[in-house]
C-alpha cells in the first residue's frame, strides 16, 4: 500500500492512531464530507472525464483504505465501524454528485437504445417524438454533441414513421371511402332497378287492367249485341206466332163467320161479326171459341 493515496486534499490514513481514535475519526469523515462542496463539471467530454475520476479516485481511496484497516479489524470493532463509515459516506458524496452525469448518461442510454425500433402506431410514435423535442433542449452538460445529434437522428426516423403512419391512414380512409361510395352506388343501382322493376310491373298491371277492361267492354258490347239479336229474334218469333196466331184465328173466325151467316138468316155480316168478338173477347158466359 502507498502513502500516496488523496482523494482530492484527503490523504488516506497510515497510522493505526488515525483510526482508533474517535477525534481523528471524526476528523477525516468532517474532510470526506466536505467534498460534497466541491463542484464537478459536466460542460464538456474532458470534464465529464475529470468528474468521473472523482469516482475512481473514491473506489481507490476506499479500496486502500480497506487493505489498510483489514490487518487491524482484529484489534475491535471501532476499526470495522470506522472503515464502513468512511466507505458508505464517501459512497454517498460520490453518488450525489455525480447524480447530474448519471441521469444524462441514463437518459443516453434510452436514446440509444429506442433508435431506430419501430413505434407500435402513429399514438406511440407522436409521443416518443414529443418527448426527444423535449430532450432536445435538454442540458446535456458534455454528452451533448453525443445526444443531439442521436435524437436528431431518431426524431428524423420518428418523421419518416409518422409519414408511413399518414399514408396508411389516407390509404385506409380512402380504401373506406371508396367502398362506401360503391356500396352507396350499388344502393342506388339497386334502388333504380327496383324502381324500374316496379314501374314496370304498374305498367302491366295497368296494361293488364286496361287489357281486361277492354275485354269487358267487348264482352259487354257482344252480351247487349247477343241481348238485341235475341231480343229482337224472340220479338220476331212472337211475332210471327202472333201473327201466325192472328192468320189462324182468322181463319177460325172465318169458318165461325162463314156457319153464323149459314145458320142465322136473320143476322147480317156485321152482326155476325160483332157476335164472333164477343165470343172472342170472353163476354158470353160458357161460350169459348176453340183455336
């Protein structure tokens, strides 16, 4: 082990005094807790670099530290007490402030490991874009002329995703677009072809229906023809019966004319003719002409 050992103006102990006495004890873990003043830069790689051999140096410290108390931990538990207090507080110290680098290096990390994997839909994409414009105007410290241009390179991927997303989208809506104006067409088609089908069926129905009421009226027209042609064929053979009739009793009443004249001296023609009409007519009780 060295005499050598500092972590900045904190020589390492190397008397076995230091450490067993609780002033000296006190004294170095007054120094390790002052360093929590000191500041550490992160403006730039090379500073990044000396503030993390702040790290190094305190591992180193500790480690040293440790070689040199292990041979007197025999002598008490103070030594162990002592060398795990000193271990955990500049731990500590050392995990605050380098805190600063270790979120931007976490944060890096993301970066690097996020590039370039595709988002799940254009939500996620919109929302990992949002958040590296964010990162963006991040302080960086000294990792900046890392990180910008990584996020500049995944917000350009993140670009080129939404516009895929974009034009998906315009495909789907146009593809929705146009199958609702062919359904819409074919509704319409069908619409047309139903109206056509039933402008066609009124129109044979009404053909159909004139076609009947012609029919009727043709019929009707041929029932009153037949009606007349009847009418007047029975009107005619009533007539010729009345006027065969007529002829017949005439001829009855000829023969009656003839017999009165023959038998009945006495009376005139006209006598005998006024005699047969009264027969005829019914007016002499129980004498009935026989046709």
């Amino acid at each position: 082990m060295t005499n050598e050992i500092t972590i900045y103006d904190i020589k390492i102990p190397t008397q076995r005094e230091e450490v067993c006495n609780r002033d000296n004890i006190n004294r170095l873990l007054d120094n390790i807790k002052a360093l929590k003043n000191n500041v550490l830069k992160f403006d730039t790689k090379e500073d990044i670099k000396e503030s993390k051999q702040f790290k190094t140096n305190a591992n180193k410290f500790i480690k040293e530290f440790k070689e040199f108390c292990d041979p007197l931990e025999e002598e008490g538990r103070i030594i162990a007490k002592t060398r795990s207090e000193v271990k955990l507080t500049l731990e500590k110290i050392v995990e605050e402030k380098l805190a600063p680098l270790v979120e931007r290096e976490e944060k890096l990390k993301v970066i690097k490991n996020n590039l370039f994997i595709p988002s799940l839909n254009i939500d996620s994409c919109v929302a990992k874009k949002t958040n590296l414009i964010l990162l963006n105007s991040y302080d960086w410290f000294g990792l900046k002329d890392e990180a910008l241009p990584l996020i500049n390179q995944s917000i350009t991927f993140l670009d080129n995703e939404l516009l895929g997303f974009e034009k998906a989208a315009k495909e789907k809506a146009d593809a929705e677009e146009k199958q609702r104006l062919e359904k819409e067409n074919l509704i319409k088609e069908q619409a047309k072809l139903e109206a056509e089908k039933a402008a066609a069926n009124a129109i044979a129905e009404a053909n159909k229906r004139a076609e009947n009421a012609e029919a009727e009226a043709k019929r009707k027209v041929e029932q009153e023809a037949k009606d007349k042609a009847n009418a007047e064929a029975k009107l005619k053979a009533e007539e010729e019966v009345k006027t065969k009739n007529k002829d017949h009793q005439a001829k009855i009443h000829n023969e009656i004319l003839e017999d009165l004249l023959k038998y009945f001296d006495k009376i005139n023609e006209e006598q005998a003719k006024d005699i047969i009409r009264l027969f005829a007519s019914g007016k002499i009780r129980n004498l009935k002409i026989t046709y």
